[in-house]
C-alpha cells in the first residue's frame, strides 16, 4: 500500500511540474520521473534511500520470494539482474534469506579479477545457489550456465541488452 501511495504522489508531482516547463527541459523531467517510478517499482527504499528495504513494502521482493523458493527447494541457481548498482546488496541480502546459502554480487565496481573467480565459484558444483548482477557490468562476456533462471528485476530501456544478459545462462547446445 506504501509503494502505491508513494507512487501515485510522484505522478501528481509529475504532473505539476511537467506544465512548468517546455522543450529539452520538459524531456529531461519525464526522463527523471520514470527513473522515480523505475525505483519506486523495485522498493520504496531505493527512492526514498531509508535502507530498510522491508519485504512487505515491495510487491516485486514478495513475488521473487513466491518464485525464488521453488527455485531453492529444486535446488537450482538463478540469475537476477538489476540495472541499479544500489539494489545489489538489498536483492544479495534478501535472496540470502531465501536460499539460506549466500550468493554473489557482481557489479561495475567488480575487479576483472573478482569476476573471474565469482563466475567459477558460480559454475561450480555446490557453489553459490545464486548471482546478483548489474546489467550493465554482468550483461556481457560472462558464462554462466550453470544458472537454471534468469529474472530482469527491473526492465531496461533496450530489450536486446536484456536478451544479451539472459544470454549468459545459455549457450548452443546446451540441455
């Protein structure tokens, strides 16, 4: 209910200030309110950044829990990308809760070094039951097929770069 209230105040605000202003202004307002609305979809908190991130105030960390369980009772790994940097860690903790085993974070700030060593920690037999990635950072030149599931936690402008980042869970030939 909070993150439907929360949302409906940014479209009165947007609406408000949207007559306010005209030409390349007006576009960048409508651009920074659907990054708001992008982050209000995922959790309040990231907006309104109070680093609670509870599960009940976000209808998507409710339904990835429906989904991730399954997914940890099967005993399956799972991708979940982010085009957020600031969503890895509370998606990393909250998955955490849910396959009770820690996963991997890998974002921008990741060493090539790093990414290495995740991807094989990840790929391994009895290693991390899941992987946290940036789009952006995890979209590309990863193998990772070891993952059963791919989720977009939050859309991305460019459907092709969301059909890259899925990519990494699938090769030619695989079963």
């Amino acid at each position: 209910k909070g993150q439907a209230v929360l949302y409906q105040k940014s479209v009165e605000s947007l609406k408000e200030e949207i007559n306010q202003v005209e030409g390349i202004k007006r576009r960048g307002v409508i651009f920074s309110y659907l990054m708001r609305f992008k982050q209000i979809c995922n959790h309040p908190s990231q907006f309104v950044k109070d680093g609670r991130y509870g599960e009940s105030d976000s209808g998507k960390f409710q339904r990835l829990r429906e989904i991730c369980e399954v997914i940890a009772n099967k005993q399956e790994k799972v991708l979940i990308f982010t085009q957020f940097k600031e969503m890895t860690e509370p998606l990393n903790a909250f998955l955490k809760e849910i396959f009770v085993k820690g996963g991997l974070v890998l974002h921008g700030a990741t060493t090539v070094k790093k990414r290495a060593e995740m991807v094989e920690e990840f790929q391994s037999d009895g290693g991390p039951p899941y992987f946290v990635l940036s789009l952006k950072a995890g979209g590309t030149g990863l193998n990772l097929t070891a993952a059963s599931h791919v989720f977009h936690f939050d859309r991305w402008w460019n459907p092709s770069v969301e059909n890259q980042a899925t990519d990494r869970a699938f090769r030619i030939g695989q079963k």
